[in-house]
C-alpha cells in the first residue's frame, strides 16, 4: 500500500528501544513516538507536562533511521513529499477491531484527496456507523501518517480533527497546492 504502511518500510535501528521526539512544525511541536521502525503515536502539539517525555529534535544523536524518518516529515511539510512511506504500528496503543479496521481505510487515502465519513465506514464494513468513525478519527494515535486529515463531512465543511479545523484547513490546503513527489 503506498502511504503509511503498518509494519514494513525503513531500515530499522539496533534494537527496539521506544524512542520519544519532539519535532517542530508549522502546526507546533509534533510529539513523535518510534517504537523499533514504527511510528506508534505522533502528538499534535502535546502539553507541556508530556512534552517534556520527549527529546527534542535538535539534541537527538543521528542515526540514519531517525534522520530519514524526520527528514520525510520535515519534506512533507515543506511540499516536498506526498508519500511519506512510515511504517505505522497501532498495537501499543491499544486501537483494534473497528477502529483498526477504520484507521487502516483512512491510511488509503491518497495525498491530496480527501473522503467523506460515510465512505470510509462503508470502507470498514459498517455503512452505518459514519458518527462512531468520526468519534475513531479524532482518537487517531498517529495523525498525519494516518492521514485522518483527509476524511469530510458530506456536506461543505471540513469536518472535525484532533489538531482542530484551522490546523485541518491548513493540512489540505497544502496536499491541494501539490509539490512533487520524491
């Protein structure tokens, strides 16, 4: 599946130590959570108590990994990058049955596309439950790689999203200017 993927992708570091990022960008300080090579959580500017479980960026040690992974997010963000092709893992936070099946439909969505709620529950098999999507996306562990940013309201809003409409605004009017991709 191009996009995010759960389980696959970049090379991975050592060993499977849980490691803990804060990232800035131009929606404020992203709180990345790498678990081996998966992203398990990605924060949208996290309070400062949890911020402060995270080692910011610049006082990071490189490693090939985690320059790739933050080099693709810093790309995405500048245009730059359509696909960013993270490996993604919802176990560790707990997300299973309907919700999986729910945020693993909304990591198909193709950059600068977007998705109304209803298809995506049909997507997921329960045509019905388009309110309990919504209630499933705005408890997504990992926006931007699972790009819950790209699912809307039948009607002419937006829609809801975890970092709030101005942040959702700003998310699909980046993926509608385009960029190219690498």
């Amino acid at each position: 599946m191009p996009g995010a993927q759960e389980q696959g992708g970049l090379a991975a570091p050592e060993a499977l130590d849980l490691v803990r990022v804060l990232m800035p960008s131009p929606l404020g300080p992203l709180g990345v959570e790498l678990l081996g090579t998966a992203v398990t959580r990605l924060l949208i500017e996290p309070p400062a108590a949890v911020q402060a479980s995270f080692t910011p960026l610049h006082q990071i040690d490189g490693s090939d990994f985690l320059d790739e992974v933050f080099g693709r997010l810093s790309e995405y963000f500048a245009g730059a990058r359509r696909r960013l092709d993270l490996e993604f893992n919802l176990g560790p936070c707990g997300v299973d049955g309907f919700a999986r099946r729910v945020l693993k439909e909304a990591a198909k969505i193709p950059y600068g596309k977007t998705r109304t709620y209803r298809t995506l529950a049909d997507g997921s098999g329960r045509p019905d439950a388009y309110r309990q999507v919504l209630s499933i996306l705005l408890e997504n562990p990992i926006p931007i790689v699972i790009p819950c940013h790209r699912v809307v309201t039948n009607k002419s809003g937006i829609g809801s999203y975890i970092g709030g409409s101005d942040r959702k605004r700003w998310l699909i009017e980046l993926e509608r200017a385009g960029g190219e991709p690498l």
